[in-house]
C-alpha cells in the first residue's frame, strides 16, 4: 500500500509504482494527510493491515509525519519517503527516520521512491521465493547499466596519455546471486547484526537484548570493512542465509554501504552518534544510490532495529508475529 501525502507527491510515488511494475508486485495508491485528513490515513491503515497488505510505503514532505502514523497503526513493516520541497527535503528526512522506539519506520533517501519499493520488495522476499528471484534479476540489470555506462565514457576519454587497462571482472555478474535453497537452512540464525566497532556496543546490544526478548535468533558481531575487508567478505559469505542484516555504525557508516554491496537481502541500518550527533552517519548511511537501499533508522535506534527485524520477519512467520505483537503491548510506551 502506498500513501501519498498529498497529491503533489506524486512523481515519487511514480519511482516506486514502476518497480512494483517490474517485479510484479500487487499494491494500491492513496492520498491522505496525516495532518489534515488524520482518520482517513487511520482508517486506509487499520483496513489494509486487515485485510492482507504486507508493506506500507508512506511518502511526504515538509513536516512529513505521514509514515510515523501509518507506522502507529500497524504491526506490518513501513517504508518511509522523505520528499524534497522545502529545505532539501532534509525537514522531511528528520521527520520520517527519528522515529520513537515502538514505531520504526525504514527510511530511504529523500525521493528515492525507486529505493523503497525495493526495500518493500526484499521485505516480501524473504518468505516469497519468486520476488526474490526477480529482485535478482534487476540488481543484475543496474550490473549492466553501470557496464555500459562506462563504456560510453570510455569512448569520450581521448586525451594523449589515457591508457585503459583490463580487469577480469566478469564474475562480478553473478556475484550478488545466492543459492535459493540456502535461504531458509534452519542451521543459519534470522538475522546478522554487524557493528562496525566496540563503540557501537552499547546500540548493538540493545538490539540484540530486544531481539532476545522476541525470541529471533541472530548471529552479532563486531567487524570493520574499513580495516578489515577480508575478514568482512568471509563473514558476509558465512551468514550468506540468514534473512536480514541490521548493521550499526557511526561516522562515515561504510558498514552499511558494505553489507548491500555482499546481498540481496533486506539491509538494516541504525546510525551512532559519535561525532556531529550522529547526523553524519544518518546521512551517509539513508542517501544510498538507486538499487541499494538501507532501511534507515534513527541515530542510536537500536530497540527500533529490533522491531522493524520482527515485523519483517513477522510477515512469513506467525510465531515472530505473536513475539511481537505482544512485546508491544507491554512495552512501556504502548
């Protein structure tokens, strides 16, 4: 289901309505404000959920507190797209991904409506083999485009002293495919939850403590890309079946630009604040470029990590479901 806050929305809604297209995924389009049509968003919310939607996709601007309220009226996994109308879109960004814990809303980046029809797609893929299949199949489609992109400039370098080399790189074509029958082996935990350093222990482990609390097995770790590639690489091919990442970082966040680079799975991402409040690693880890989502999540929302694993996890899974639905009935917020 994908709401639009206002009509004007709509040439980013069109991004994610033509990757539905693509992979062959049902979805529905409505207009309502979580301002001035407030019971409207309510009523659209509580039905779908009802009635069978897997994946809310809520887009606005300005003071865009659209998908927080769709995400307060559901258990399903929302999707947030911030949209850019005044400010970069940066008001927007803000208002979508720092979100309280209870109601996580994954965040890609302003307008990147493409992004969040493929994060809802990687969601539905992790019980439904087909759509796995064909988001497969389109990150092998960006492969290509980015080859032939680099052909057409290669044929624009004319300078005197240019010396084009060749790279044996054809392997990179399949790299990003995994075997099917993998996914689901029971030996392999739900979820891999990566921090890129032992300063961002204290929002792993809040993490982890509401993943225990849900009953989801998960693998956690402490593993820099930076420092050590090789040791990252052999670890995204150890946990190559789990069904979801959540990486946390801070600073320049390469850790979650890593993970997607290694899988096709649903990636997500909690910021730390070590430096600038953490508004750096909440920017270099939501802006990722079309293909690769993240779903983002608040500076230092570890818990929020936790529940929106759940609620993924929750679509496939009646006993992840049941944890979680009562996990939020008897959190303190609630």
């Amino acid at each position: 289901m994908i709401i639009l806050g206002s009509a004007s929305d709509f040439n980013v809604a069109e991004k994610s309505i033509n990757i539905l297209e693509i992979l062959g995924i049902s979805y529905d389009v409505r207009v309502a404000s979580a301002h001035r049509t407030h019971e409207k968003v309510k009523k659209i919310v509580e039905e779908s959920t009802a009635n069978g939607v897997e994946v809310f996709i809520g887009i606005a601007g300005l003071s865009a507190h659209l998908p927080g309220i769709i995400a307060a009226n559901t258990y399903k996994p929302v999707v947030g797209v911030p949209v850019s109308v005044k400010l970069g879109g940066l008001d927007a960004l803000f208002a979508t991904v720092q979100m309280p814990v209870g109601a996580p809303v994954a965040t890609v980046g302003i307008d990147r409506g493409e992004n969040g029809a493929i994060l809802a797609a990687q969601m539905v893929g992790i019980h439904d083999v087909h759509v796995r299949t064909k988001l497969s199949k389109m990150r092998r489609e960006f492969f290509f485009k980015i080859k032939k992109d680099e052909e057409k400039l290669a044929e624009k370098l004319t300078g005197k002293y240019y010396s084009r080399h060749s790279f044996e790189i054809d392997e990179l074509e399949e790299s990003n495919e995994h075997n099917l029958e993998d996914y689901d082996d029971p030996k392999y935990p739900d979820v891999a939850v990566i921090a890129g350093s032992y300063s961002d222990i204290k929002v792993a482990k809040k993490t982890t403590m509401f993943l225990d609390k849900m009953r989801i097995i998960y693998d956690s770790t402490v593993i820099s890309p930076i420092r050590h590639p090789k040791k990252f690489e052999s670890y995204m091919e150890e946990t190559k079946a789990v069904k979801l990442y959540i990486a946390i970082s801070g600073l320049s966040a390469h850790v979650t630009g890593a993970v997607v680079a290694f899988t096709e799975k649903p990636v997500i991402g909690v910021p730390c604040a070590k430096r600038l409040d953490g508004i750096d690693a909440l920017l270099s880890m939501v802006n990722m470029p079309p293909g690769v989502p993240v779903a983002t999540l608040g500076i230092d929302s570890g818990g929020n990590a936790a529940l929106l694993a759940a609620e993924m996890l929750g679509l496939g899974d009646l006993s992840v479901k049941q944890e979680l639905l009562q996990f939020k009935g008897n959190m303190n917020c609630q």
